[in-house]
C-alpha cells in the first residue's frame, strides 16, 4: 500500500498527470483492499483517497490555468 501511495506522489511531484490517474487508481484498489481485510480503518481509508483526489485535480489545475490577462 505504501509503495502505491509513493508512486502517485512521485508522479505528481515529476507532474506527470497521466501516469498519475492510473496510479491513482491502482492506489485506490489496493487501499479498499488493506481496509476491507482490517489493515487499516475504513475511515483512513476514504480520507487518504480523498486526499490523494484533491492532490491530483489541484495539480491538473495548476497546469491548465490560463495565465491572468494584464490589466490596461
């Protein structure tokens, strides 16, 4: 589970965005997996796949935001 987690930082940290959606989505698996055989509580579970969400979109705005336009 740790090794999955540190791929998707990794690749975002390198921002390579697409590599990082499949990572994230084998994170995912294999957090539901550690939770639902009690590794880790259900809780924890959600709250570091949302964290791992919200860290992959911020970083996929940062990169297509559209530079502010100058004012006259």
């Amino acid at each position: 589970m740790r090794e999955a987690i540190r791929d998707f930082n990794n690749s975002i940290l390198h921002g390579d965005l697409p590599k990082a959606a499949e990572q994230l989505k084998s994170a995912m698996r294999v957090i539901d997996r550690s939770a639902a055989k009690g590794v880790i509580h259900k809780n924890q579970a959600a709250r570091r796949k949302s964290t791992m969400t919200k860290r992959l979109l911020t970083k996929r705005a940062e990169t297509t935001k559209a530079p502010a336009a100058k004012k006259a």
